[in-house]
C-alpha cells in the first residue's frame, strides 16, 4: 500500500484531501508544517508527498528544496498545492524541485489523476492522440533544443529529439497556438531514448485556465485538419478508380459522412463538457459539506470567522475578500475580518443602500459583476461578489469578494450556486457562535452575582 504524507497548516484542507484520496487504498498520513515534514520525513518514509505552498515557519517550496538536499529523497515524488497558481509562484515551485502543482480549489478527479502519475500506477496516456509534427523550443537546464512533436494530448506529447533527455527533468515548451500565438507549457520527462523513433514522453505540469484553453483548441483544429486531410485522400483515390459519375455520388456521400463526423465530434465534445460539469457540482457539493462541517464545529465567534477566512481561501479560491457584520443600532456594516488588504486600506462604515455594498444588503439579494473579472477589482466599495448573510430572513452581515486566484473571465452557473450555500452556513455558523456568545455572558453574570449572595 502506497504512503502518502499530506502537509497543510489548515486542518480543513487536510481533511478535504483526505476525503478525497480515501477509498483508493493509500495510507493517508498528515503533517501541520514544514518543520514537521522534515522531522517526521525519515520516519514516515512516504512514497508521495503533498505539499502546501504556503505555511508558516517554512514555505513548501523551501521545504521541498531541503528535501531535495538529502540524497535519500532526492527523488521522492512531490506535489506542490497552491492557492494562486501565478507565473512567478508556479516558476518557484519548479526551481525548488517539485515534481508538479495543484491549485487550489481541488479538483478530486484531478489529484486523483495526479497522485497516480507520481505512484507511475498510470499505464498510458488516457487522453487521446492527434498525430501532428510540430516545432518546439524546449528549454531544458541551460540548454534550448529544437524539437518536433510526433503527436499531442491534453496530458501530454510525444517528441522526436535528436539527443536523449534525461528523465525526470522539468522543462519549459514554447509552440505554436492555433490562432499564432505562441504558448509556453511546462512538462517532465518521464521516458528518453536516444532511438530516434521511440520518441521522448513529456506529460504536462497542470498549465494556467488559460494556456489550457488554447492547448485544447489546438489540439481540436489540429485533429479537423486530420480528419479532413482523410476525406480529401479518399476522394482523389475514389476519382482515380470510378467513373465520373460514380465519384460525383461518391463525393456526395462522402460529404454526409464528414459533416456527420462534425455533428459526432461536437456531440462528444458537449457530452465531455457535459460530464466537466458534472464533476464541477459533485466537487463544489463535496467541498461545501466539509466546509459546512467545519464551519458548524465551534461556537466560539472569532474561531467562526477564521474558519469562514480558511472556507473562502481554500475552498473558493478567493485571494481578496472581507467579511462585513450589520450593527443594528446604527444601520451600517463594518468590516469585521478579511484578506488581501494592504495596511494602507481601511473600510468606511457603510449605510444600507449605499453603493454596490450597501444596497446588496439592503436588497438582501446576491450581487455579480455582470462583465470580465478576470482582474478583480481595487475599488473597496465595488466588489465583484457580494452575498448578504441571512439568517431567518434577516440579514446579519456580507461577504464581499475582490479578486480570485483562478483567472476566470466571468462567473458560471456553478459560482453563484457555490457562492448562496457558502453565505447561507456562513450566516447560521456566525449566528449561532454569536448567540452562544451572549448567552454565556449572560450566564457568567448570573454566577457571579449568586457567587456574591453565596458569600
């Protein structure tokens, strides 16, 4: 049975990955930080590591560069998760050594997928081919090669190079977008031959939204031109072998046959689409029951609100966001709790219907930014996104959300639904802790004025 250590300084998360690797027959195994990685590594003795980026005391990307110091597990198979996935974090997580990154929210398939790929339990390449030769610039080290592609996944490519690369290496890929843009792409060597046609294996280091977007439209236009390219050869040896007016019905039906190919490709691809959002809800719906779970564990007020703090970073994936509380007496939220904010930044008191703030509270109905948010926003009195808090048809506060780490153009169906239960346990956890709160107020007076009439 294959050991895998889970290192995270939120319980919660842990618990999240754990939920999500039970049942595939591992020994789960879990550590608060990098000092106690390090101690507990040795004894441990794990087949794959997961590893926090961020964490007090040491980060994951110094953990995993001492790590890689020792010779004992200079190959230990280390999967960095992360909260942004931004250019620079993702370039220092290779530079430290690990073998590949998630980001967080976690996907259950895809850690799933992942954990498989560093155990080498992942036989093949599960992703289709398209056979295609394609120039690439591979930055490997110090070195640029020129390489050519023999075929493409989504997960991975298959290169003819003229000298063996050594395995396990990270490397960076430059090529050709099919709209003429260039796209940058990391991978590992995972199987180098010097045999010309063995080919070299590299499978992808989970790429940004974006740059997998136009991997997948490349890899679409690349397999139309494939599949016309076939028509086209079928039709010249049918005109070489028929009369003419045997090809002209030939041509005919072959069209119907190409056009129905199209239908069935873009019936397959709205199926898979169909199939991501599904995995998108069961994935949304697995992290809201643990979110909730956590969220419902406590009835001390300021551990609610870290735990709201821990639900929004980790679960959706928020890097600026605040939590505002409703003081009835003067009819205006205040912050209360918050991340992302610089020093400088303090939030004004906020009457009911003022602004976008203001008067999602006072309509006390969720509030989108109906254009592009992949930049967030900077304005403290515009969000993005503002759930009211309600609780028995009253409103106890906000949550307002600035800036996600995801670089998402616009918000999907799945959000909002994801957004309203997040407010809706947000608003009963803080109502209970808070009325839990008074009541023992009230009852530590109580015991103190009998203690006194006792005396």
């Amino acid at each position: 049975m294959s050991k895998i250590l889970l290192v995270d300084d939120v319980d919660l998360f842990l618990e999240l990955e754990r939920s999500y690797l039970e049942g595939c027959d591992y020994d789960l195994v879990t550590a608060s930080s990098g000092e106690e990685t390090l101690q507990r590594l040795d004894k441990i003795a794990p087949d794959v590591l997961l590893l926090d980026y961020y964490m007090p005391g040491i980060n994951g990307d110094e953990v995993c560069r001492l790590i890689r110091k020792n010779s004992l597990w200079k190959k230990l198979p280390i999967l960095m998760v992360t909260a942004a996935g931004k250019p620079e974090e993702v370039q220092s997580c290779l530079d430290a050594g690990c073998d590949d990154y998630i980001t967080k929210p976690v996907n259950k398939q895809e850690l799933r997928d992942k954990v498989k790929r560093l155990l080498g339990t992942v036989q093949r390449r599960s992703a289709e081919r398209v056979t295609v030769k394609l120039p690439i610039q591979l930055q490997e080290g110090g070195r640029l090669h020129v390489v050519t592609s023999k075929d493409i996944s989504s997960s991975g490519v298959c290169l003819n190079a003229s000298t063996p690369l050594e395995e396990n290496t990270t490397v960076e890929m430059k090529l050709e977008g099919s709209d003429g843009k260039l796209l940058s792409l990391y991978g590992k060597i995972k199987r180098s031959s010097a045999e010309e046609k063995d080919g070299c294996g590299v499978y992808f280091i989970y790429p940004d939204q974006a740059s997998k977007k136009h991997l997948d439209r490349l890899i679409r236009s690349k397999k139309a031109e494939q599949l016309q390219k076939d028509g086209v050869d079928r039709q010249l040896s049918n005109r070489l072998q028929t009369l003419e007016d045997e090809c002209s019905q030939l041509r005919t039906e072959q069209d119907d046959a190409l056009r129905r190919i199209g239908e069935l490709e873009q019936e397959n691809l709205d199926f898979a689409n169909q199939l991501v959002q599904v995995e998108d809800v069961n994935n949304n719906l697995t992290n809201l029951y643990i979110a909730s779970s956590r969220l419902h564990s406590t009835l001390d007020r300021e551990e609610t609100l870290e735990i709201i703090k821990e639900v929004v970073i980790n679960f959706v994936g928020a890097e600026k966001f605040a939590v505002f509380l409703f003081d009835k007496t003067t009819e205006q939220l205040h912050y209360e709790t918050g991340e992302g904010f610089d020093d400088s930044e303090s939030f004004p008191d906020i009457p009911l219907g003022e602004g976008v703030l203001g008067k999602t509270a006072a309509d006390t109905e969720n509030y989108f930014h109906p254009g592009a948010i992949s930049d967030g926003s900077d304005d403290l009195l515009a969000p993005i996104v503002a759930i009211p808090l309600m609780i028995h048809g009253k409103m106890i506060g906000l949550l307002a959300i600035y800036r996600l780490f995801i670089q998402k153009e616009q918000l999907e169906s799945i959000d909002y639904q994801l957004f309203s239960m997040l407010g809706e346990h947000a608003a009963s956890a803080l109502f209970s802790s808070t009325l839990y709160g008074h009541s023992e107020r009230k009852r530590q007076t109580y015991q103190g004025f009998v203690d006194l009439l006792l005396k």
